[in-house]
C-alpha cells in the first residue's frame, strides 16, 4: 500500500478533498471467523485533481492484495448485468455489422457474460482476465481466454500475433486501472485501423448527484467525467466519437473510442454530455465540494432508522454481498449487532463475513427461516430484481429498504 499525493494521469499535487471516509477493509475481501480478528484497513479518501479534474483514491493497494484468493466476483451472478450484455451484443451486431470474419475482444470479460452472446452469433471473440479462476469458468463456456493484465505491452505482443479487433469492450474497468495511458495505449495498438472499443464505467456525475458514496472503495481508483477522461483518451491515441447514459450501476457512460488516425468523426452526443457536465459544475473544482457533509446525513439518516429498529424490536438483514454495500456498512460502522446477515447469491461469499462489518453470508433461500422486518437491498441499483425473487419477504409483513441517498421503504 502506497499513498498517491499527485495526480495519476498529469502528475499535479492531490490538494482538494472530495470526500474522506475514514479506514476500511478491501471491499472484496470476505473473511472467515478466524481472519475476522487480524485484517488490514487501508485510508478511503477520494480526491480531484485540481488541472484535469480527475477523481481519484489517494491510495494505492498492490494488484496482488486485490486478486488473491479473496477475488470472489462473478458477473453472471446478477440477471440484470447478463440482460445488459445480451442487449449490448444486439446493438454492436448491427451497428457495427459484425460478422464470422470479426473479432471482439473484451478486456476484464470475467466469467465470459458478454462474449457468450457473440459466440452464440458465431462471432470470434478473445477474452482478457486477469484473475484466473474467473477465467478459468470462461474457457469451461467454451470462450478463448487469456489470462493477463492488459496494458500496452500485452496489446504489442497479441498484435504481433496477428490479432487486430474490430470491436473491444472493457465494462466497469477503467476506473479501477491507475495507469490509464498504458491501459488505453492498448486498445489503440489492437483495434483495427476503424476499428471501435466501447467503455462502460459509473459517471461521476450521478456520483455527486445522487450521493453515491457507497460506489468508492479502494480498488476503484478513478471517478470518471468525460471532461477528464476525453484528455485521457487523447494522450493513449484515442478520440472519444460517441457517447450515452446507461442505467447500470446508478448511472453510467458508455464511451464509443476510435484510434486518432481513424476516418470518424465524434457525433453531437459528445459536445451534449460535455455541456451538461459543464451544467453541474464538474469542469472545475468547486462542483465537488460541500460532498462530504452530504455524505454525512445519509449516514446519519441510516443510523437514526437502525436506532429505531432496535428499540421497536425488529430484525434488520442485508440484501447482496457487493462492494457497495461494504462501503456503505463501514463508513456508517454498522456490525452483526445492527444487521444480522446479508443474503447473498453467491456460493463463494456464503459461510464468510463482510470485511470490516464481520456481517455473516448466507444463501437468500434461508430468508424464510430468519424472517427479517427489514431488507435493507445494499446494491439499490439491483432492487427491482431483488424484490422480484425475495417476494417472499412481504408475507410475513417485512419491508424492503434502500439507504442512499436517503433510507426508503419500497
Ligand atoms: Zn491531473
């Protein structure tokens, strides 16, 4: 661990404080009982650089301590994340007129929820993942993949290879990469020459709109606008040509990227989202400030409805596993006092706790057994799918609750 005191991308001194969130856990990182009691806590402080307007973590965690052993996360847990991919694959088909002789390439593809889609299209596709035993459920679907970190020097030698790309995805990565000139300088050298790469990652602006603090954790490095990342892209050879909002994760870009020399020109949509960022106040300073005391009333309003639950009796549990919520428990400080578990779907999170909280997991099928009078949903974005499968939960008169940016009965 390393604290980082200037700007990742242009080198300026970290100076302006956006929020600071005390010291947490990884977010990723499950424990068991007896690791409960000797885990390390790393600073979460978010910070915007003061020329280009970078949001970034002023920490930075090795590689190694996020994807050892505890690197637990598999895509095609969620239904709606795989509906999104289906949809995407239905929309790049024809946009781009991908055929038999294409080749998609994703980077960070996972357990393979995208490419699966392709494949089925009879589309080549080559996966890139890093973490191997994610990699390794892609290759048992039948999808190519590599396991490594993608960078420029990778891009070089697959190239060499002979691979060129007509499109490339990377969903939910750029912000977690802290060199992003190397990681972009990758996509330029593989695409073809008017070949396209398409990034997905949760737009700052919702961030700050919709006190998303929950969204921080340390792994995720950057908190993107395209107002800094257009300079990014720019100094890797690449120019963003397209742009729209997408529902995920409370709101994200998607970036359509072309290599610098390519024939195409950017469409409206950019200038668009570049003024309505310019609108909020996120092509200076300023428009981060006064967060924080934002944040602190979404905690204080979630501890109040906890107060309240305990002196009327009644049980609160969790809903979902994930980073987000992770966050979310630690800066509030909440423990297996106030929650007593989160219900998970994910096989490898049941039996251990969440960092930091030490909230046990277990499997969403034991809802009926713990009767809980309040489902606190941690991943909001997911809450209709949530409340979808855990019916169950109203029969017993319970209720479904969402706490950012403010506690809701659903
Ligand atoms: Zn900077």
């Amino acid at each position: 661990m390393t604290i980082v005191t200037n700007c990742r991308f242009c080198g300026t001194p970290l100076t302006a404080t956006v929020v600071d969130l005390g010291e947490t856990p990884l977010a990723n990182s499950f424990v068991t009982e007896s690791e409960a009691t000797n885990e390390k806590c790393y600073p979460l402080s978010v910070r915007v650089c003061s020329s280009c307007l970078l949001v970034q973590t002023t920490i930075a965690v090795s590689p190694r301590d996020v994807f050892s052993g505890g690197y637990v996360y598999f895509s095609s847990v969620t239904d709606a994340w795989v509906e999104h991919a289906r949809r995407y694959t239905d929309t790049t088909m024809a946009r781009f007129g991908l055929e038999p002789r294409s080749l998609v390439v994703e980077v960070a593809s996972n357990d393979g929820y995208l490419l699966q889609h392709f494949l089925k299209r009879d589309v080549p596709v080559l996966g890139i993942e890093p973490a191997a035993n994610v990699a390794a459920a892609a290759v048992r679907k039948g999808i190519p993949t590599e396991v490594l970190f993608f960078n420029a020097e990778t891009a070089r030698r697959m190239r060499q290879e002979g691979k060129r790309a007509d499109l490339m995805v990377a969903n939910n990565v750029l912000a977690h990469v802290p060199d992003l000139v190397d990681f972009l300088s990758g996509f330029a050298l593989l695409l073809k020459d008017e070949g396209i790469a398409t990034f997905e990652f949760p737009h700052v602006l919702n961030l700050v709109r919709e006190i998303q603090f929950d969204t921080i954790y340390h792994e995720h490095v950057f908190y993107l606008s395209l107002t800094a990342v257009e300079r990014v892209f720019a100094a890797a050879g690449l120019m963003v040509v397209d742009v729209e909002e997408v529902p995920t994760h409370g709101g994200s870009l998607r970036l359509y990227a072309a290599r610098r020399e390519s024939s195409q020109v950017a469409a409206y949509s950019v200038a668009e989202l570049r003024a309505k960022e310019r609108m909020a106040g996120l092509d200076r300073v300023e428009g981060y400030l006064g967060f924080a005391e934002r944040v602190e009333a979404v905690k204080a309003g979630f501890l109040a409805f906890l107060k309240q639950a305990r002196s009327a009796g009644k049980t609160v549990a969790g809903y979902g596993a994930a980073a987000k919520g992770n966050t979310f428990l630690n800066v509030c400080g909440a423990t297996r006092n106030d929650l007593v578990c989160v219900f998970d779907r994910s096989v490898a999170k049941q039996g251990k706790l969440l960092p930091g909280s030490h909230i046990p997991v277990v499997a969403p099928e034991r809802l009926a057994d713990i009767r809980p009078d309040y489902l606190v949903i941690l991943p909001w974005n997911i809450a209709d799918e949530v409340m979808a499968t855990n019916g169950i939960l109203r029969s017993w008169g319970g209720a479904f609750i969402v706490a950012v940016p403010e506690v809701r009965v659903l």
